[in-house]
C-alpha cells in the first residue's frame, strides 16, 4: 500500500484536494497535511490595520508577541492596546494575535461554511495573526485540531511529523514553547494555502515578510474539563437521598479498616448518582459544549421590547432576525421514540420539534419565509431568544451598518 502523501495541489478540488470522507478518513486526527490552493487566489477580507484597530477594542482577546532574538526570548503582552503603540513597534521580530475574529467581522465568518464537513459545534473560532517579517510565536504543540490558512503574505511552516517528537516546554519561557524542535518538514505558504495540523504536532511558523494567517481552531475540551462540569451537574441536581448504604453491614474484623466492601459500596453509591438517561446526558454535554471557551456573552439589549405582532409585521415588510454572532447554537434529537428534540443555545436548552431545533441551529439569519416555517413552539423560542439578545430585527442596511448588531455585551 502507498503511503499517503503530506502533501496535495487542492486547485482542482478545494479546500480538501479530496472528498471529505477520505480527509476525515485519513488524515482527521491521524497525521498533518499541507494543502497546496486550499483556497486558490485568495485574498484577505482584512488588512493589518483592521487587526491592529480591533486588537485596541475592549473585549477583544488579543496578544502581542516578540522576539529579541540575540536573547532567543520571546516576551508576550496581552490587549487591549493602545493605537500609538503599532507605528512604534519594530520592523520585524513580533506577532499580533486576535482571537474570535469571526464573531467581530462577517466576511471572516464567511470561510466558515467551507469547514461545514465538520460538526459546527467542533470548531471553536477563527484566530487570525498578523507577523511582521521574522514574527513568530515559537515552536510549540496545539492540545486541538486547526487549519492554518494563508491569507495575505508568507509564513514558512516547519514541523516535526515524527512519532514521539519531544513534548519537553522551555523552563525559561512565559509561553508554553518546546525545549526541542527538530523539523521533518520545512514549507512557505503563499496565499490560499492551508496547513492541516492534527493535536500535538510540533510546529513552528516564521514571517517571511509581513502576512495574514487564519487558524480555524476546534473546541476540544479535556477530560479533565469534561468531568469537573459533568460532576458539578452531578452535585447540583443530587437527591439527597441518595447516600452510602451499607444494609448488609456484617461485624467488621477490624473496626478501623476501609475494607474492599465498603468500597464496593462507594462504588455502588457513585452509580447511582451517573447519568445513565442517554437523554440527561445529551442535554448536559449539550449546554457544555455551547459554552466552553465561549470568550463573549450574549445580553438582553436595552431596547424597548416589542410585541410578538410588531415583530411578526416586521419580518413580513422584510425585515430579517440575525443570530448574535457570540450565540452558539446545536441541536441533538432525543433518545427515546416520541420525545421531543433538543435546541442549545450558550448553555440553555429548549424543547422543540426536530424539524425547527435543527433549523434554528443551522441558520444564522432568519427571514419571514423561515420563521413561518417553525412551529408555534419554535416560533416561541425564536421569540425568546430574541428578547435574550441572541436575534436582532432588522433590515439589510442595519446590518450593514451596525456590523454585530443588537446591544450585546462584547459589541
């Protein structure tokens, strides 16, 4: 069997090169790929400048990172920064951060669909990075899946694809950077290239002049993440009745001993309390998942509120409902026949029929054709949401103008 190639020309079948079947086949989680026209002849929806603008704002999650290399020191600083500092910075040797640029700017957000191979509760945002020429952030390890897209400029990539490449972090650094870096592989990526970089390859990424990178990042908590809310959830909706029990407690040998029974009773206790419903597990990994590693939150606006006939008139005349773009949204149908299904939106749930959950869920703007759609339950929830702050009513050029929109928290 040939061994597969670490690297494809995608100019005839983008951004994959190949079906998605046999990406997640292959490569998903198993081994690095460069995608030589993921995107070909693209061109960034932003500048430098929009970055640097954005990286002064309140609520943006932003990081300056540089590099005195006679020192081989990497230093990090965290925004909101101030405009003056950009025209002050040197020529080369620094690295701008912002994180969730997809939720600040809808034509970022417009790569998105192209990952739509993968379940959109997975992908967790769109960094993007700008790198005066030598930038970098150091040779590290991501715990996650994330493309590397080639938005503007060229970054040389280097990686170590090799099994058990040192892990080891540098003593000395405020960033989690690796003690070793030997590359197996050493590319440039121009514009529309993607790296495709599985958990805990080794990597490091160079400026070759000043450049634009896009990472598409994937939420994958830790099971340590996992089990302290699973066991908060567990702790929160305990009966109380439900203790250790011991009603075939025998004369012990030594009244001091922790013996193998007893623990076989903690055991049983601890049972008890698991979620065994497929569906009260669903729905608490359901709430999870929309709200791990959520960096903004979404707030009810201070607008009046208007009624259920005003809105309704509204989306008739043409007017539109846009989701808050900090509102994540999934949906699971239920496990047992005849329940109904489940809508998740930033850690609530909403009963609802599997039609409208999975509608709602996959929409990012609703018009009067959708909403007529919804059942009068999902018609309810749409209602709900949007008094929470998750919808804006608006027309077209509002949105044009208004860019977030609404009344938000991180707006």
């Amino acid at each position: 069997m040939r061994p597969l190639p670490i690297e494809i020309d995608a100019a005839r079948r983008p951004p994959l090169g190949m079906s998605a079947a046999a990406f997640l086949r292959d490569y998903w989680q198993k081994r690095p790929l460069l995608i030589r026209n993921a995107f070909p002849g693209y061109r960034s929806p932003i500048q430098p400048e929009d970055l640097a603008g954005l990286a002064c704002e309140e609520g943006v999650l932003a990081r300056l990172i540089q590099h005195d290399r006679s020192r081989d020191h990497y230093s990090l600083r965290h925004g909101p920064f101030d405009e003056a500092e950009f025209p002050g910075l040197p020529t080369q040797d620094w690295t701008l951060l912002v994180q969730d640029v997809d939720k600040w700017d809808a034509d970022v957000a417009a790569l998105l669909p192209a990952f739509g191979f993968l379940p959109r509760w997975r992908i967790d945002d769109i960094m993007v990075s700008f790198a005066a020429p030598g930038g970098s952030v150091g040779a590290h390890t991501d715990q996650y899946d994330v493309f590397l897209l080639q938005a503007q400029g060229h970054r040389r990539w280097q990686i170590d694809a090799r099994p058990g490449a040192p892990q080891d972090f540098r003593p000395d650094a405020e960033l989690k950077l690796l003690r070793e870096f030997a590359p197996s592989h050493d590319w440039v990526l121009g514009p529309g290239d993607m790296l495709y970089l599985p958990p805990g390859v080794p990597h490091h990424g160079v400026a070759e002049d000043a450049c634009l990178t896009f990472s598409v990042g994937m939420r994958a908590p830790s099971a340590a993440e996992l089990m302290g809310d699973y066991i908060d959830t567990l702790a929160a909706e305990a009966d109380e009745s439900l203790r250790y029990a011991d009603p075939d407690l025998a004369p012990p040998r030594d009244p001091n001993e922790i013996d193998a029974t007893a623990m076989g009773r903690v055991v049983e206790a601890l049972n008890v309390l698991r979620m065994n419903d497929p569906d009260r597990l669903g729905d608490w990994f359901g709430r999870f998942i929309t709200v791990y590693r959520a960096a903004g939150e979404v707030s009810a606006g201070g607008a009046p509120a208007r009624s259920r006939i005003e809105i309704e008139w509204d989306l008739e005349r043409g007017a539109g409902l846009w989701r808050h773009p900090w509102s994540r949204m999934a949906w699971r149908r239920a496990h047992r026949r005849g329940a109904a299904a489940r809508l998740y939106v930033s850690g609530q749930e909403f009963a609802l029929p599997a039609r409208d959950a999975q509608a709602l869920a996959g929409a990012a703007e609703l018009d009067a054709a959708a909403y007529t759609t919804l059942s009068e339950a999902g018609r309810e929830c749409v209602l709900a949401l949007l008094a929470a702050g998750h919808y804006r009513l608006g027309l077209d050029e509002d949105e044009a103008e208004d860019g977030l929109g609404g009344d938000g928290e991180e707006e």
